[in-house]
C-alpha cells in the first residue's frame, strides 16, 4: 500500500510539473497588451503559428463597426479584457456584467513590412455563443447570427479556419460576440491562432489525431466489454463499464473542436448543448454503478441510489429547461461528482486494507483519472490554466488499463476454452500461409479457408484498379534495401485502408504496384482512387519533414467479367484473376505517366457511374490495348488534387474539351489556338501539350496516319 502511494504521489508532481510547464509556455507566448500585439520581430516560418492571446480592446454592449474602431488607432482611453476567458466577471459601475449580453472584441496586429502581400490564417474556436470576425473591414469568419437580445441571436459552434492577405504594417481584428443562451459568454476557453496555413493544418491534425485516437481506443473497449458481458451476462460490471466507455467516447464530439457541428452542421445549437451536458451527467451514474460492481462489499447501496437520484434530477433539468437555465446546474453537478470521487477512492482504500487482490490497480489508475477530472473542472471554472481543457477521456484511458487486472479476474471463467482455440489458431494459420487474400473466401462460397481447395475458381464482374508510383525505380535507387522496405510498407499501409474503405480489397502487391478488386458499384473504384491522391497529399507532408522527395501515383481503373480462382501446388497456393479487363486496367494506368494524369478510367467505368456530375472529369484519348482490335476510350478524373489544380482544369475543361472536337475532325487549324488557350491559363497541363504537338504535326504533314 505504501508502494502504491509514494506511486500516486509522484504521479501528480510529474503532472502538476507539466502542467506549469505548459502554462509558462503559454505565458511567455502572450505579447497582446492593451489592445495591440507587436509581430514585427515575429517570423512565422521559423517561429511557427501565433497565440493572439493577451489583452484584447473590450467595449460592453457594443457592436462597433471596424471603421470606428480604425479611426481610434491612436486613442488609449479603452478597456481590456483578457483572452482567452470569458466576460462574466468584467465590471461595469462596480458590478460584474455576467454571461449575458453582447461586445464587441478589437486587437491591432502590427507586422513587418516584409509580409505585405503575403497570406496568413486564422485558426478560430468556437465563443459564446455567435460571433463575427472583421479583418480590416472585411468579414472574414461568422458563426451564428449575433444580436443584442436572446430573440435577435441564434447560437452555434464551429471551429474555422480562414485567410487573409496583409494589406499594411498594421491591422485591426475586430470580434462582435453576442450571448443569451449560455451561463458564460466571450471568447472563453481557446486561443486564437495566426500563422501560415500548412501550420495550422498541422496544428489541427494533431488535435484529430488525439481526439480519434482517444475515441477510438474508447469505442474498442466499449465492444470489449459489451461482448463480455454478453457473454457471461451475470457479470454486470463490464456492461457498465462498457456504457461508460461509450459515453466518453461520445462526450469528445462535444468538446474542444465539437466535432459534431462537422458532421451536422446545421445541427440545433440548444440539443447538441444538451447532448453535451447529458454525455457528461450521464457519465458519472455510470461510473458509479461500475464502482459499485467491482467493489460491492465496501461500497453502500444507500450511498449509490442517493447519488443516482441526485444525477437523474440533473439529466431532467437538462432535458426540460433552457441551456441558459441548466448550465447553471454545472458547479452544483462538479460538487456532487467530487464527493462521488472521494467516497469511491475510500471504497478502493477499504479494499486494499482487506487485501482485494487488484485494489492497488485500481486505485493507481483512479488516482489518475480523478486528476483529469480535478483538472477539466478547474479549467472549465477559469480557476487554473493548465493548456488543456479536456482531459477526462485521457484520464479513462488510463483509468482503462488499471481495469484490466481486475476484469481478467472477473472473466477468467469464460476463457476455459483456450486450448481448443489455440489449435483452431495453429490450423488457421497454417491455412493463412497458403491462401491470401481472405476476401476470396465469399466470392468462392467457402464457409472456411480450410475449405479451400486448388482450382476453385468463380466468374463475376468486378471493377479493377492498378496504381503505381511514377519513377519508383529513380527513387529507390536512393535508398538502402532496408530503406526501400520501410518506404514501401508506409505507403502501402496507407493506401490498404482507403481501399478497404471504399469496399474494395487488394488482390495482390507487384512491388510498388497494387491491384485491387471492387465487387460493388464502380464508384467504389473511383473513390478509392480519388481517397489514395488525398492521403498521398498528407504523406507527402509526412516525407517531406523527414527530409525525402514526395511521390506521385497514377490510378487506371476498368470494369468486367473476371475469373477469381486458386492456383499453384498442394503445399503453396494463391488467389488470382485471370481476365482481358486485366490488361486493360494495367495499360490505362500506365498511360497515366504519359498524360500526367493521377486517375484514368475507361469510358466503360463511367457508363456504369449512375451520377457522373459528382466527378470532376474530362476525355482525354482513345489507345487500343495490345492484343485487342477495339479501341478503349480514356477519362481523367482529377478529383483528390489541390482545389487550385481542379480549378484550373475547370476553367479550360470547355477550350480543351472544343480544341478535342476539332481535332477529331481534323481541323487541325482550329484546334491549335483552344489547346494554345488552355496551356496559357495552366501551363502544366501535359494533356493539351501533347495535342498541341499532335495537332501542329498533321497539319504540317498530313494525316495519313491519323487514329481513326
């Protein structure tokens, strides 16, 4: 027991130290004083992003329009009001305003000379509760409608990210934030941040990734634990436990971000409020009731069905009253759950004294999560800034693995079948070593790989697509053997689950090459291929940090009847597709390099595509594939490429689309000026050189050898 305090106790130093660290970090970063934040020394391309947090110009129910608030540049006769943190406790005639009413924000950016002309963004947090965003006179960000009454405004939380040019050394930001909705109101919890926008891109990914990697490690153990509890069902706890999991898990959509207005946007504003405070109020019975499972002997029922009465009073005034109403209930919720906290942390003590085996895992992990918890309310209350604001999912994660010990004891009986599953195991895996993909397994109607037999084979039409990455001969000569393996393994790691996605599978690896089969509709095929040029983009980021070139990849894509069987020996077999679709699907993708083209499909897959106008496409040429007497006609998708790239071929779809129609017929004179009016607007269009020279040459020689 002593081991495990001296354990706890170091905890909290290591993270009440890392926690200073991260708010020394956030001192020293604020520069906004009085209303003005000096960025003439500020390099934002060795420095990184910008924290506009300090003291922000504050007028109390005013929306002062930018114009005003430029012609006062010189004026020092204003309030302040620190960001981030709410307006609640700003003084008017001595008495604090509170979290209703409207203001208007102001900070003058002063910046060196060299950026004029040049672009920056504004990473933008969601306020309380609508907001609009000048930069100079211009709007730049709203979210919701602001007004000066609760029937003027309408509440709504998105996190933005928007760009600017810098106009002058000198610029005014200017923030109209209006709330009748919420018990606090301003610009409360989150910084604004400014920088180039490739580091804001970065800065929010690495926020996705924290909050999928929590929700999903959360929703893996929900599963976890509802699968054991039905299968041993008199095992409450680990459907507790599991509720809790998932309640969590779905509290990080309302949170930080609020992931939930992404996927709804026009999502209520009042409901998705009260999902929030009901994902939280509904967390704790759920703990609750797991503390009580696990520790029955120690832990009252009277002190649990008090607990449970008091949170359900909670749930019903979120349910039944206003957000403005039941925020309020916050603080009193935060009490209860801290009594909660330190009646379950007694239990688990009891337990340990009485030598529960599993108690002091128990109480290491809990230690840790009630850390978290102690943290967010402090945080939410505006009483410590620690740089973190929601670390209760964290906390349950590690408050998760404590658990472990414990539920491998509870469930211990239900894995008496061991041996029988290890032999099952060593025969699968036998069968795995000669058989890949599993996926043929449906196709060939087999209820087991062990059913699988040599020369099983079936016939259906399926779309196929070869990608391969342009001049990987090139870059691999660079590389060490070990270094082209790892290269090869990170690419293909991306690229399996984005075919997966898009209900496809991959039939085999030829070296840097992939070939993959969809059963479904072709639209599958060309999404996966569009999802593989987009995750490229952020591998090349991801390449391009750690110092090696970035790689281009070329997509062909075909439809038809294939034949998907097993060949080889009795001791080492394999899936394969014997099919004419094959060969042309390779053939197209090859004709990517030529083109400079990411995707190419066959006018066959877009007669079967049932919305063509969801792609951005265009013809590009009709080949005849080796072997075969008919030609195939060839489009370009160019979906999955930076906006600026599908904007540009937008704009010369139409010349390039007429320079095509003269070509093929003949009007060689003509069709020369279109393709001269598309490489004019973009000059990389490798499609409409190729043309051009086409064309030039049969007008200068005649066409007598012209694809008919």
């Amino acid at each position: 027991m002593k081991l495990a305090l001296k354990i706890i106790l170091l905890s909290i130093f290591l993270l009440f130290i890392q926690c200073d660290k991260k708010q020394e970090k956030s001192i020293l970063n604020e520069h906004g004083q009085k209303g003005e934040m000096d960025l003439t020394n500020w390099d934002f391309s060795s420095q990184g992003y910008k924290k506009l947090d300090g003291e922000w110009r504050f007028y109390w129910k005013e929306l002062r329009p930018p114009e005003e608030e430029i012609l006062n540049l010189t004026s020092y006769r204003y309030p302040t009001l620190k960001v981030p943190g709410s307006w609640n406790d700003f003084q008017v005639d001595g008495k604090k305003v509170g979290g209703s009413g409207y203001a208007t924000y102001a900070l003058y950016l002063h910046f060196p000379e060299s950026l004029k002309g040049k672009i920056l963004t504004l990473k933008i947090p969601h306020m309380g509760t609508a907001y609009r965003l000048y930069v100079e006179y211009d709007l730049l960000a709203e979210n919701g409608i602001v007004g000066k009454s609760y029937e003027e405004m309408k509440p709504q939380y998105l996190s933005l990210t928007r760009s600017f040019i810098v106009s002058s050394e000198h610029m005014l930001i200017t923030i109209h934030v209006s709330n009748f909705h919420h018990r606090k109101g301003g610009i409360r919890f989150d910084s604004l941040y400014l920088g180039k926008e490739e580091q804001l891109q970065a800065l929010q990914a690495q926020s996705t990734i924290y909050i999928f990697f929590l929700m999903g490690s959360l929703i893996i153990m929900t599963i976890y634990h509802m699968g054991l509890f039905f299968l041993r069902k008199e095992d409450t706890a680990a459907l507790v436990f599991g509720i809790f999991c998932f309640l969590v898990a779905a509290r990080l959509f309302f949170v930080g971000d609020v992931w939930i207005t992404t996927i709804f946007p026009n999502m209520d504003w009042s409901w998705m409020y009260k999902l929030e405070y009901l994902s939280l109020y509904l967390t704790a019975p759920a703990f609750s009731l797991f503390t009580y499972f696990v520790f029955k002997k120690e832990f009252h029922k009277k002190v649990l069905f008090s607990t449970l009465i008091i949170y359900a009073i909670f749930t019903c005034i979120v349910l039944f009253t206003k957000p403005s109403l039941f925020s309020m209930s916050l603080t009193f919720f935060q009490g209860v759950a801290v009594l909660n906290t330190l009646y379950a942390i007694y239990v688990m003590i009891l337990e340990i004294r009485n030598k529960k085996e599993g108690a002091i895992a128990a109480l290491i992990g809990f230690s840790f999560f009630v850390l978290t918890i102690i943290n967010d309310l402090l945080f939410n209350n505006e009483v410590v800034v620690t740089g973190y604001g929601n670390l209760l999912p964290f906390g349950v994660f590690l408050f998760i693995f404590s658990q472990s010990f414990i539920l491998s004891q509870i469930f211990s009986n239900a894995f008496k079948s061991v041996n029988v599953l290890s032999n099952n195991l060593s025969l699968t895996n036998a069968a795995y070593s000669r058989f890949v993909p599993v996926e043929f397994l449906k196709y060939l109607n087999k209820k087991s790989i062990l059913d699988i037999q040599l020369g099983d084979q079936m016939q259906k039409e399926m779309a196929i697509l070869f990608s391969d990455i342009r001049s990987f001969t090139d870059l691999s000569e660079k590389l060490t053997p070990k270094e082209n393996f790892n290269f090869l393994n990170s690419y293909l790691k991306r690229m399996s689950p984005v075919i997966q996605k898009n209900n496809g599978f991959i039939d085999k690896y030829i070296g840097d090459a992939i070939m993959a089969l969809f059963p479904g509709d072709v639209e599958d095929a060309i999404n996966a291929a569009v999802d593989m040029q987009k995750e490229i983009r952020i591998y090349n980021q991801h390449r391009l940090k750690l110092g090696y070139d970035p790689i281009k990849v070329g997509c062909g894509i075909h439809t038809g009847n294939l034949m998907l069987g097993i060949i080889g020996a009795d001791d080492r077999m394999e899936g394969t597709v014997i099919a004419d679709s094959v060969n042309v699907a390779s053939r197209i993708e090859g004709l990517t390099k030529v083109y400079d083209a990411s995707i190419l499909i066959s006018d066959v897959i877009l007669k079967k595509v049932k919305d063509s106008s969801i792609f951005h496409y265009r013809y590009i040429d009709k080949v005849k594939v080796k072997g075969k007497s008919e030609y195939t006609v060839i489009y370009e998708v160019y979906d999955g490429q930076p906006d600026f790239l599908i904007e540009l071929k937008n704009q010369t779809k139409e010349f390039f689309e007429k320079g095509i129609t003269l070509y093929y017929e003949k009007n060689f004179k003509e069709a020369i000026p279109a393709f001269l009016r598309v490489i004019e607007i973009n000059p990389n269009d490798v499609a409409s050189a190729i043309y051009l020279k086409r064309a030039k040459y049969y007008l200068e020689n005649g066409i007598v050898e012209f694809l008919e």
